[in-house]
C-alpha cells in the first residue's frame, strides 16, 4: 500500500502522470537510501562479508552498463558516495537498467543455499517488493518481475485481453503467436519499442490470414482473398485493410526509411489492440463460417 501523501497525491515530488521516462531524483535518493544501502557492502573494512553486494563492484558495474569509463573519484569520498553520485546523476535509462541488475545480482548470490535469515534480509523477493512500493508510490509505471525485468504496470483488464489472444494462437497458428508475443513484450518490457511492437503485431495479423490464405504472400493479398469471396463485411475488411496500408507506409516500422520514426507508445498500444481484435474476429469468423457451409 502507497503510503498517504502518495495515496491522496499531498506530494509535490510526485508526478500526476504515470512516469515510463525518467527517474525523479527524489526517486534514486529513496532507492539508495532505502533499498540499495541495507545490501551492500565494502571489502575495504576487513571485517567478515554478508551483503550479497559490494560498492566497488557496483561502481564498475554501474559504469559497464552506462558505458562510461569509471571516473577518478575524490580521495576523501567513501565509496558509498561515489555510487550514490554515478546512480543519482547516471542516464534516467541507466537507474532503471541498474535496478534490474541489482536484483539479477541477487538472483544469482541465493542460488547457493542461504539461511531463511539471509533470505529475509537480503533475498531478491524482499527487493522485488520494496522496488515496486516505491515505484507505486512515486506513480512510476514499471514493475519487477520475478526474472528481475521491468515491466510496465498494465491495467487488469488490458492484461486479461492480451492473455485471452495469445491462448487463441496454438497449432497452426504458433508462429502467429510468436510475433504476437513479442508486439507484447514491445510495448510492456523496458526498453519500449513502439516501432517493433507495430511491426509484430502486423506480422501476427499477416500469419493467422496466411493459414487460412494459403496462396497469399502478404497480408494485402489476405484481403483481395476476403473481398474475393464476398462473404466478409465489407467495412470490416476495408479496416483491416487500412491497418496493413498503416504499418506498411509509417516510416521505420516496417521497412527502412530516410527519416525518423515518429511513432509514439500510444500508437503502438492501439495497433497492438486493434490487431488483437483483428486476430480473433477473423479466427471466430472464418470457424463460424465454415461451420455453415457444412
């Protein structure tokens, strides 16, 4: 649960909108301050180790992932600073590629049994759930999963229809469902890729036409097909026909262009969802009518 100036928006630090592109500097302060700091720890005290993580190799870690040379840092600066330095003032991208290292590095140090204490203390599903508190609480839009990747927070129902397409695609139509799973992950896994997601859910669309159209080669001769036989609306088949002239005609979705996309999250989700519907109308379709000409 949100805790109460995020659940009555009292905070001004909070954005009304739901972030996916950026990370707020009141953000990364509570992710070192309240998550990061209780797991690691410095080789230099020459004490006994338990953190499962230790500055110095997150330091260069850090640095591997933003690309970037590790800088000189002051003498005088303890190793926890110059960590809090590189995540608080690092690429927004590169916090969000840093939070699921992080929990990567914990997948990896309790694969070794661990005692439930250790797990307690420093277990990646206690960091998975603390990383999405603070995300829920701050309306960031992405969420750990169990395999450490953010995800975007996708409404129940939107989630529920995805998952009801992709059950539609077995048998004939898997390497449907394999384009379809990936216009899905396009749009929800960080990094986004609208471009890619219309891409594959176009495909997607393109294949389950192609089982039923055998002789065609693209998803426009899917269409003469359907207008040859006769028996399909024939506004419903011109919608489908504009979703493929869509796809194929944006600039750097389908093919190769000399200028750049202009494509945006929005236009991906609809095509997602349009070619979703698409997908099922033509699957329960056809079925219905070939039930009736037996």
């Amino acid at each position: 649960m949100p805790k109460f100036s995020s659940r009555f928006k009292y905070d001004p630090r909070i954005p009304q909108e739901t972030i996916l592109e950026d990370a707020p500097a009141s953000l990364r302060t509570a992710y070192l301050n309240a998550i990061l700091e209780d797991l690691v720890e410095s080789d230099s005290d020459g004490g006994p180790t338990y953190a499962p993580l230790h500055y110095y190799a997150l330091i260069r870690e850090f640095c591997g992932l933003s690309r970037q040379d590790v800088p000189e840092f002051s003498r005088y600066s303890s190793a926890w600073n110059d960590l809090r330095g590189l995540v608080r003032d690092g690429a927004w991208f590169t916090f969000y590629d840093f939070v699921e290292h992080v929990g990567k590095g914990l997948l990896a140090a309790q694969r070794s049994e661990k005692s439930s204490e250790w797990l307690s203390k420093y277990g990646f599903e206690g960091y998975r759930a603390k990383v999405n508190d603070l995300f829920a609480e701050d309306n960031i839009g992405w969420r750990l999963a169990e395999s450490s990747e953010l995800s975007r927070e996708i409404p129940g129902p939107l989630s529920s229809r995805l998952e009801r397409g992709a059950a539609l695609l077995s048998g004939s139509f898997a390497p449907a469902r394999r384009h379809y799973l990936k216009a899905a992950r396009y749009v929800s896994t960080h990094h986004l890729d609208p471009e890619n997601a219309i891409k594959e859910i176009t495909s997607a669309v393109e294949s389950v036409g192609r089982v039923f159209y055998a002789n065609a080669a693209t998803l426009g001769d899917v269409v003469k097909e359907m207008r040859r036989e006769g028996s399909w609306p024939t506004a419903l088949v011109a919608l489908i026909e504009k979703f493929y002239v869509y796809a194929s005609s944006e600039p750097a979705v389908r093919h190769g262009a000399p200028v750049s996309s202009s494509v945006v999250l929005s236009d991906a989700e609809f095509s997602l969802h349009v070619g979703v519907a698409i997908i099922r109308y033509i699957i329960e379709k056809h079925d219905s009518q070939k039930n009736i000409r037996r």
